[in-house]
C-alpha cells in the first residue's frame, strides 16, 4: 500500500505536477526544505538544481513518506 502511494507521488513529481518544498535565493538556486533526508552537493551557480533533482527522485519520497508516516497520497504531497 505504501509503495502505491510512494509510486503516485514520485510520478507527480517526475511529470512537474506538484513540486518539491524549498526555496530559491536571488541567484536562482534551490534550497529543498527537507535537506537532512537528501545527500548532494549545494546548488551552486553551475548546478543550481541540485537539490530539486535530488527531491523529485524514488528514494527521497520513500524517505518523506517514513519521516512523517504517510498513509494518503494527500499527506504525502503535503510534506514532500
């Protein structure tokens, strides 16, 4: 049941329609908000997406969805 939901989610995100949480500086990098659950580098003026790449992946879904003990694809949205 879990993996449906983490399935839904990371779908959503790889096709752009929800986002992950975070925020973009004045250079255009983007800080994810959950950066304790993603190990890669710091967005950077060459690699500002880092981050955002990093978030729209499987295993940091799988990772919000343990974190906050999703059980709808509603919860899960909300904290990704």
């Amino acid at each position: 049941m879990k993996e449906d939901l983490i399935n839904a989610v990371y779908q959503d995100l790889k096709n752009r329609n929800i986002h992950p949480k975070g925020e973009f500086d004045n250079a255009g990098r983007f800080y994810a908000e959950h950066q304790d659950l993603i190990n890669v580098r710091e967005p950077s003026r060459k690699f500002p997406f880092s981050q955002m790449a990093a978030c729209r992946s499987k295993k940091y879904v799988t990772k919000v969805c343990e974190k906050y003990n999703c059980l709808t694809v509603d919860d899960l949205k909300r904290n990704v």
